[in-house]
C-alpha cells in the first residue's frame, strides 16, 4: 500500500497540474475527490504502519495529495467554477 499511496499521490498531482491549461478546468472537479481519497489512504497507510522505518512513499503521497487540493480548489475559484 506504500508504493499505491505514492503513485496515486503522482497521478494527482500531475492531473492538478494538467488542469491549469486553459479548458481543461473541468478535470479539477475529478482531481478533488480523488485527492481527498489518496489524503486519506496515506493517513491510514501511517497509521497502521507498525516499523516506523518506511514512512516516506506515504508521506510524499499525502504531500503531493494535499498539495493538489488547493491548487484545484483555487482554480475553480479563480475559473468561475465554484460559484
């Protein structure tokens, strides 16, 4: 589950970042759930982790899903798509 928590953190960041282009703002609608669901994984992934040696694919996952739900929350703002 480390290593999922990870790539699901990547996959969401990059989507984020794709859907700052110019008519592609609707794909933050996507990246907003799916970014709370990775948030939470990462959390339990360091919750039940027992060795408190490999705790790094989940935090960088959990940085990256968190860093992906301001960006797509302020674009939706700014993109007049939370009115």
């Amino acid at each position: 589950m480390r290593t999922l928590t990870l790539v699901w953190g990547i996959v969401v960041i990059s989507f984020a970042f794709i859907a700052l282009v110019p008519c592609l703002g609707w794909m933050n609608w996507f990246v907003i759930p799916i970014a709370m669901i990775g948030a939470v994984l990462a959390i339990i992934d360091l919750a039940t982790n027992k060795d408190q040696q490999n705790i790094a694919y989940p935090i960088a996952g959990l940085i990256c899903c968190l860093g992906a739900l301001p960006i797509s929350i302020v674009r939706l703002i700014v993109g007049v798509g939370i009115i």
